[in-house]
C-alpha cells in the first residue's frame, strides 16, 4: 500500500536562494552588445520597411478576401511581429499601434466586428505605414500621440479584447 500523497507548500519548502553577483553583465559583455547592435542598426529601417511592406500586402489579401478570418489571422501576425520588433527598430510608436491592433483582431469578436465593418483594421495599418514613412518614432511626438490615443480609444470602446 502506498502512502498518502504529501502537500508540499514552495513558499516554504525547497525555496533555494538565487545568487547574483553584480554585475550580472560584464561591461565588456555590454559593449560587445552595444557594438553588435550598432552594426546592426543600418539594417534595421530595410527590415522595418520589408515588415511595412507585408503588412501591406496582407491588408490587401485580406481584402481581397472578404477579411475572412483567415485573412484577418495573417494580418495580426504580421502585426504582432509589429508589435514585438517595433521598438527594436528604433520606433516604439510602431510597438503601440501594433499592440492596439492585434487587441481588436486577435479575438474572434474582434475579427467578426473587423468582417462586418474594416474601417478601424485599415486606420491602424495605415498609421503604422504612416509612422515608419514620417518616422514619427514615438508617442512624444504630437501626432503620434493623437493617432495612438485615437486608435486606441476606438478598440478599447468595441471592448473586444482584455487589457
């Protein structure tokens, strides 16, 4: 016969300590980082550019089909890619309308509300084409604060996603 299963509780039991010497980084190890993202950094509009350019093209598939909810699942993960290299890129403003876009297409009220009427889907592609070609940057940029704030004001009143 076996024995009755124990409760054990982690906030008590098996806590081990983490030990981290600062710092946790040598400073050569963050100027062999800061070096390699410099070089890096030339590239980075080109790649900025290509991700716009898909964007593009999945705005007009997902056009073309109807903004069947295929076409709208394409056109949020190249938004999501948006989202999360935005600020890599040098444009956190594009991490923000990223975000604000994949909220309102990433569930499946948000992409029935998007089928039925696209308007809002295209304005967020449109200002993320509009930030990288104005390379307005940030949302300390006056008109990157209005476009953000709007967009995000009209997502946030169809109440399709969580915050």
């Amino acid at each position: 016969m076996s024995k009755p299963a124990e409760f054990i509780d982690p906030r008590t039991k098996g806590l081990r300590g983490l030990t981290l010497r600062q710092p946790v980084f040598s400073p050569e190890a963050v100027e062999r980082a800061d070096s390699a993202l410099k070089e890096l950094s030339g590239s980075m509009q080109e790649w900025l550019d290509a991700d716009i350019e898909r964007l593009s093209a999945a705005r007009q598939e997902a056009e073309a089909a109807k903004w069947s909810f295929a076409a709208l699942a394409k056109l949020a993960g190249v938004a999501h890619e948006l989202k999360g290299m935005g600020t890599t890129y040098g444009y956190p403003l594009v991490t923000q309308i990223g975000a604000s876009m994949c909220r309102l297409i990433e569930t499946e009220s948000g992409k029935a509300l998007a089928q039925h009427d696209p308007t809002l889907v295209i304005a967020h592609v449109d200002a993320l084409k509009a930030a990288v070609r104005d390379q307005v940057k940030d949302d300390q940029h006056p008109v990157g604060r209005a476009l953000l704030r709007a967009l995000e004001a009209q997502v946030e009143r169809l109440g399709v996603a969580p915050r």
